[in-house]
C-alpha cells in the first residue's frame, strides 16, 4: 500500500484473477470484470463478512457459504444482502438523493469561502485537512444532528479509524466505540423527542426489521456509519489531491480556470478517476462463480480492486496519466451496482464547489511535497496531509 500501482499493473497483466491462499480470497484487478461483477445481483456475491473485513475475519476459511449475520445485535447493513441492505439503506437515503442534495449547494459555498477566509490570510496550511476536510465534516455533522463545531474533531476520528499498520487490515471495529460517541447519543436523544426532527435517525428508530423488532441506539446509530466515516473521508482527499495535480500541469491549470463553470465538472469527473482514495472492497460467495478459467466457490471471496480498475489501460487510454478534460464513459471511483456510494452525488457537489472556490479566489499556490503523506492503511492510497503556500488571496 505504500505504492500499489506497479503491483496492480502486474496483477492486470499477468493474474487477473489472483489468489492469496492465507485469506482464501482472490483479488480482480481488471476494469471490465470488476464492472461486471458489482452488477451481478442474484446472491452470488454479498457482503455478509463486510465489504471492508478485517485480517481475523479473512483468517478463517470456510466449506461452503457464508449466512448473513444475526438479526442482533446487528451489524452495519452493508454486511446483509437484499432486501434488508435496501431496506436500512432507504432510512439513510433521502438527504442524499440527487434533487435534495442540489439544495445544499449555497451552504458548501459559504462553508468553502468561510474556511478561506480563515486560511488564506495564514499563507500556509493543509489543503486536505484544513480546507476540503473541514467542509466535508461541518455537512456531516448538520446531516447527523451534530453541533457544526465539531467538524474538526469528528474529522480526526474519522481519519484515525482508517490506519493500520502493513498486514493488519482496516479493524474498522477498533474505532468504531470512537464513532458510536458522537453517533449513539442522537438516537437516545431523538428517541426521547428531544430536538428538532432529524430525518436519518427518525427514520432509524421506526424501522422494524423482518422479524418485528426495531434497533436498539447502539444498533442504529451503527447504520449512521455510512454517512459519518464515507461523508468525512473521501471528498477532502480527492479535492487536495485534483488540486495538486492541476498545479503540476499549469497548461491544464489555466484550462480550468478559463471557465470554471463549464470546467470544473468535467476536471472533478478526472479528479475522481485518478485520486480516489480507495482501493478494495471485497464480498464473498454463496455460489460458485468462473472468471477467467479459475471458479471461486462458495464461502471464499474476492476483493475487487477499484484502484487498479482506474488505472486500466484496457478502458482508458494512458491512465497514469492526468487529463483534465478525459471523458469517462465510466467509473469506478463510487462502486457500482447495489453498494453504489449512498452519498455520490452530494460528494460530486462538494468537489465540484470546493475546486471551484478556491480557483477563484486563490490565484497562486504551491504544494510543500516533502511534507506531503499517505499514512499506512490497508484500504485507502489517499493524501491525508498536502501542506499548501498561497500567494495573494482574493
């Protein structure tokens, strides 16, 4: 993870199918079959050991397939199949639907050009953290139900629960009390009537699962997840990322800002191919599957490698390569089929409006790279520090 990317050519190359006996589990590496894979919705694949297993779940092999957990206490629903993932997935839903996040639109901005005015007056700062990171949080928290000024500390637990160290995979389990600290307390509250409505825990709260029962607060403030960690993390990494490479391409720099209406939204669709964060999400079978020559059969699994999807020159021409103005029929980036990001098309606004603020008002800036980093983690290659110099602000 220090570098995947000459591993992933290798894999694309030479093993497009790729086992790794200790986890029983086999890596994709290619475009076209991970496309086709996510789009298979007949329970040959599903989530039921998570989409982000940790290293003592992929430990253990199993004879035949896997059942969906117990009813409670109850997991975060991306690890059950239809339809009770769609079921829970429909309580967290609606703010995020493409017409409701359009009305956020005027609040990113002014969340955008509030942090600028804070940071550019300093001349130096952390583009991922400072900027994108505490706008994207900030949306996070008003979504929730959380005081806005909480962004900062939301943001470092959030960044926190992604690192491990090199062989011991995400242990998403071990935040997860860090988490459930801000997220647990608005169910209790909410359950109580105290508050003014708050439609992701509300709806929460009357759900009833297939068997009757409703979720506890701990329960479902786990479903509340989603929308925590995926609406903190990516979008500030993408954003400093895009940014960056915009700055090492001054032709395609002043391309964009030529007109940042029409520009920015065809930059952003780049940004999102070649800087997304993260790089595997995995299932695991309940019936047997071919690929390539190779069945996977049940109870084993595979991980599909999205950042080596990305950088597939079976789909795109030059894919290490940054284009600005790259036209990509499709993308990877958000996952596709049933676990398709909840949160795509606020996340896409986010971008869309951090780049171009700070386009406008930011006429010369540089990126200190030495002090730029990727911290260890098995899940995400993302810039958690790109540390900027600004020139005259606007």
């Amino acid at each position: 993870m220090a570098n995947p990317l000459p591993y992933y050519r290798v894999l694309r190359d030479q093993h497009p199918v790729y086992y790794l006996p200790k986890w029983d589990t086999y890596a994709l590496s290619r475009f076209a079959d991970i496309w086709d894979v996510l789009a298979i919705n007949d329970g040959t694949f599903v989530p039921s050991e998570g989409t982000l297993p940790a290293a003592t779940v992929l430990a253990r092999h199993h004879d035949g397939p896997v059942p969906d957990p117990p009813l409670h206490p109850m997991p975060f629903h991306a690890n059950f199949d239809s339809p009770l993932y769609e079921d829970v997935r429909r309580c967290t839903s609606g703010q995020f639907r493409a017409r409701t996040a359009a009305t956020f639109a005027d609040r990113i901005r002014r969340l955008a050009n509030d942090r600028l005015d804070a940071l550019l007056p300093l001349g130096s700062f952390d583009l991922t953290q400072d900027y994108g990171g505490i706008v994207a949080a900030s949306m996070v928290c008003e979504l929730v139900g959380l005081p806005v000024e909480l962004a900062p500390d939301v943001l470092a637990t959030v960044n926190a629960g992604s690192l491990a160290e090199p062989g011991s995979g995400v242990e998403v389990a071990n935040a997860r009390p860090g988490y459930l600290e801000y997220l647990t307390p608005i169910i209790e509250r909410r359950r109580a009537g105290a508050g003014p409505p708050l439609a992701i825990a509300d709806n929460l709260i009357d759900y009833r699962l297939p068997d009757g029962s409703g979720l506890t607060d701990t329960e479902a403030a786990v479903q509340m997840l989603g929308v925590f960690i995926g609406g903190t993390e990516t979008v500030p990494k993408i954003v400093a990322h895009g940014l960056w490479e915009l700055l090492r391409h001054p032709g395609q720099l002043a391309a964009v800002r030529a007109d940042l209406d029409a520009n920015v939204p065809v930059a952003r669709e780049e940004m999102i191919r070649y800087c997304a964060p993260a790089q595997w999400f995995a299932r695991t079978l309940r019936k047997p599957f071919t690929l390539h020559g190779t069945t996977i059969n049940p109870g084993q699994r595979i991980i599909t490698l999205l950042g080596s999807a990305a950088r597939d020159d079976r789909e795109y021409v030059n894919p290490g390569d940054f284009h600005w103005d790259r036209r990509s029929a499709r993308i990877l980036s958000f996952g596709r089929g049933t676990h398709f990001c909840l949160g795509v098309h606020l996340a896409r606004l986010e971008i869309t409006i951090l780049v171009t603020e700070w386009l406008k008002r930011v006429p010369e800036f540089s990126v200190r790279e030495e002090a730029a980093s990727r911290p260890p983690s098995s899940f995400q290659w993302g810039w958690n520090t790109v540390p900027v110099d600004v020139g005259v602000a606007a």
